[in-house]
C-alpha cells in the first residue's frame, strides 16, 4: 500500500493553526529564549559550535522549562503564510504550473510535485508571478516584468499571472533569504474564474494545412465541448502547430477560456476543428504528431487564493526582542534555545497567561553581599544544599537571577542527583566568584527595575512569572549562542511547516 499526504491536507493545518491566533476561543502561543548555560557532553550533549538536535520527546520539554528565560506573546499581527523564495534573475529557467506533476510527467527542472518545482518567483519590488507558460523550457529572456494585469500577459517569452505585491513592511517583518511571505490580492481575486482555461500545452507536429483553426476543449466544463464552452484558436504555419501563447495570428491561443473545468481535451481529427469561432464550418487540419493539451487552473482560477496556489503551508512568526522586554527577558547572558510554548498558565495558577512577555528566572533579594557574581557560575547554598547556575547579577538592586537545570551542579546534586531549591535565610556562594550574599528574609515589596518594571519579591525570593512544564511546547531549536545586551533588538521568525 501506498500513500500521500496532501498539499491540502498540509493547507487545512495550516489554516486551522492560523485561524486558532483569531477565534474567539484562541490559543495563547509564547516565543521563548532559554540555555544560557552552555551545551555539553555531559549534560545536553552536542556543543556550543555544534548545537544538539532537539529531541521530540518529553526529556526535551521538561529540559525546555528548566532553562527558560523568557517569553513573548505571539499575536495575529505576528504571523503570516509563506511559501519558498524563489527571486526573479533574467537567463534563469522556471518551471511552469501544470495541474498534472508526477514522478512519470516531471516539470522542466525534474519535480514530480507541483510545489516542488519553479512555477513562481518574486521580483526585486517584491511583485510575485505565475508561471502559466515557460515557451518549451527555455530561459526567460527580458526586462524584469512589472505588470498588475488580472489577465495573463506575456514577458521575457513567458506567460505570466500576476498574484499579489509584499508590502514593504511585511517583506522586513517576514522576508528571509528562503521564504517569502503570502497573500491573496482582492482584485486579482476578484477577477479569477473557477474552471477557466488559461494556458495550453502545444506538441507541434507536421504536415498540417497552415491556416487558422477552432476547436472546443471536451471534458466537464459548463457547455463542454460547443461554441459557448471554452474554445482554443490554433495557428498552423510551415506545416506546424504554433506553440501557446496570447498573440493571435502567431501563437496557438486562448479563444474561449469557458468554466468550470476540472479536465478537457481538444480533438484535433477531422470534423472537430472549424475555421470559424461559432465552430458553424467544419475545417479539416490534415497532418499528423500534433496534440493539444489543456492545462487546468486551480479551483477558483488562478489568483483565486494565492496562498493555495503557491503552496502556503508554511506559517511564519515574527517576534521582535527589544532589549530587556519590560525587565523580563536578561540582556547580561546569551541565549542558545528558540521555542514556541501554547496556553502556558501563571506561576502557581491554572489561569492560561495572557502577559506581553515573562521573566522565567528565579530571583534571589540578597543582602550582607561581597564580591561579584559572574554569570554562569554555579552558585550553591549553605544549610539547604541548593545548587544553580547565575543567569544575571544586577549589583546596583543587589538582585541575583538564576536557574536550576536537571543536571549535576547545574541544579541538582553531583553525587545523588536529587534537586533541592534555595529557601530560607541561607548564604548563597558563587563558585568561581567567591562572591557570597544572604536572601533578604525582609524584602516582600516590589523593587523598581532598571526598565521600569517591578519585580516583587517574597522573603527576599521571587519565582518565574510562568508555571514550568504548563501548556504544550510544540516548537524546538537550538542554536549557536547569541549575545544579547542593553542596546540591543533580536529578530527572530520562525517558520513551522505543516
């Protein structure tokens, strides 16, 4: 047995996950950044230069939470279909659309599924095009095109369909060197036919009488097969028929684009074609090898929902990291982690969180302080045993951020493994530093942030602002690190594809 999954099926997930950032019941998605610890063997595995590959497995949420950092609300205005980029460049060959790809009738670059091959492509003012006709595989020979025509028109011995224009703005939020994101235009939406004829494909053959011919395309379309369903124009010249194109008189052309099909076939035997439009006088073409295949839009015609058409099932998210983010996300450590969190609740609630953005560190007010905490370092607690690594040390509040990871001296014992979390009025060690400080068991008021955020904190503690392992993480990666600071803003798009 054999099987596929759809370009539609890939669509409708696609379109469910969009459309769940809208209703009324949405799902509440978090971008987060975490492991500002380093990769290792003996933790992670992998390296800093050679991140691990994220595992799709619980171990890795789990891992996830431990060394979150923080997180920002994903909104519809962040997301966006794409599909593949493929740049406009003269001299260069594209596929053209075919309704009929497979592995036995391959495109001009050798796809067998539509939405492998070339059959589009963006030009330098980030217009997009159709290829409906690539003149028999050759390189497209031309000025760069510009057209807005809701027609097909012709450039560079092409046949193009205009399909929509990126916004500036949106081509700076979502372009990237491999995808482009999609949109359907209104009016060429307007204008679109479903089961019109628009392009054809032409096998020349010879001996045919030269003149001018008319034949109806069969098959299912409305009025299939007569003078009021869709009709081709053939040109035969030098005993050949002419290849498609739209210049009457030179080209084999569209008469008649009709409706309403989803298959057709021109007959070219005699007593099928006609040497008049209203097909009312029977013209025989004589000749032999010739053939005439008609190529189907897709539903609703070409134009009709160009994230269909193109393959749009991808889906893109843009989340912009500008510097601390309301104190919550640490601009003093880098970051190796990207990840997409659904319906996270609050810290100790099961309230899904609804916040622009969360810190998930834990802080520590502490006071009686010497010396410097350095980031990174473990740090490890007398009395209790706790052990963690630092995320920031903000010496002017005399507030230290941390984490606790599941592994040994990262947040649980080297020896036995088991996890204890800093409490009480404990002095706290860093192991490098030397750097040592005491949790202000009477700090339970907010403290001012650098931002202007507060920070409020509980006998000198204060917990990550999500609970650890709530929601789903449905998205994973790792990346080499990268350095954040003050002045700084991290871009960062994700593409998921269904």
């Amino acid at each position: 047995m054999s099987a596929i999954i759809t370009e539609k099926f890939r669509q409708h997930n696609a379109n469910q996950f969009v459309e769940s950032f809208t209703e009324a019941a949405a799902s509440t998605y978090y971008l987060f950044l975490g492991k500002a610890t380093a990769f290792s063997s003996t933790t992670t595995g992998g390296t800093d230069s050679s991140p691990p590959t994220p595992a799709d497995s619980p171990e890795d949420e789990f891992r996830s939470w431990d060394s979150m950092l923080g997180a920002k609300l994903i909104t519809s205005s962040d997301i966006k279909y794409a599909a593949p980029r493929r740049n406009w460049a003269n001299g260069t060959v594209y596929d053209m659309y075919r309704h009929d790809l497979s592995s036995s009738n391959t495109s001009t670059s050798g796809s067998s599924n539509l939405y492998d091959s070339t059959f589009y492509f963006m030009t330098s003012d980030y217009k997009v095009y159709k290829v409906l006709d690539n003149n028999a595989g050759a390189a497209f020979s031309g000025s760069e095109p510009s057209s807005t025509s809701t027609s097909p028109f012709e450039a560079g011995g092409y046949v193009l369909k205009y399909m929509f224009t990126i916004s500036t703005s949106d081509f700076a939020k979502y372009g990237t060197t491999d995808f482009i994101p999609v949109t359907t235009d209104s009016t060429v939406n307007a204008a679109a036919t479903d089961g019109a004829i628009e392009s054809i494909s032409v096998t020349a053959g010879s001996g045919y009488t030269d003149g001018t011919y008319y034949s109806a395309v069969y098959g299912d379309g409305t009025s299939a097969g007569t003078s009021s369903g869709a009709i081709v124009r053939i040109t035969v010249a030098s005993g050949a028929i002419q290849s498609f194109g739209l210049t009457a008189g030179t080209d084999t052309t569209v008469h008649a684009s009709g409706t309403g099909y989803t298959f057709g076939t021109v007959n070219l035997a005699s007593g099928y074609t006609f040497s008049d439009s209203t097909l009312a006088t029977a013209s025989a073409m004589s000749g032999s090898g010739g053939n005439i295949e008609v190529i189907i839009s897709p539903k609703g015609g070409h134009g009709f929902d160009a994230v269909e058409e193109l393959g749009g099932h991808y889906v893109m998210m843009n989340a912009t990291m500008a510097q601390s983010e309301n104190d919550d996300i640490t601009t003093e450590n880098d970051f190796r982690r990207v990840g997409l969190v659904v319906d996270p609740t609050n810290f100790g609630s099961s309230s899904v969180a609804t916040g622009s953005t969360a810190r998930q560190t834990y802080a520590l007010k502490l006071t009686s302080l010497s010396g410097t905490f350095d980031a990174d370092e473990r740090i490890t607690q007398t009395s209790t045993g706790a052990i963690g690594k630092v995320v920031e040390w903000d010496s002017s509040l005399g507030i230290l951020y941390y984490q606790q990871e599941r592994f040994g001296d990262y947040g649980t014992n080297g020896t036995t493994g088991g996890y204890v979390a800093f409490s009480g009025a404990n002095q706290v060690t860093g192991a490098t530093s030397g750097a040592t400080g005491t949790p202000d068991a009477g700090a339970d008021s907010a403290v001012t942030l650098a931002g202007g955020n507060s920070l409020t904190f509980t006998d000198g503690y204060a917990n990550p602002e999500l609970q650890p392992d709530s929601g789903n993480i449905i998205y994973i990666e790792n990346r080499k690190p990268i350095s954040r600071s003050s002045d700084q803003t991290e871009d960062i798009k994700l593409i998921v594809e269904f």
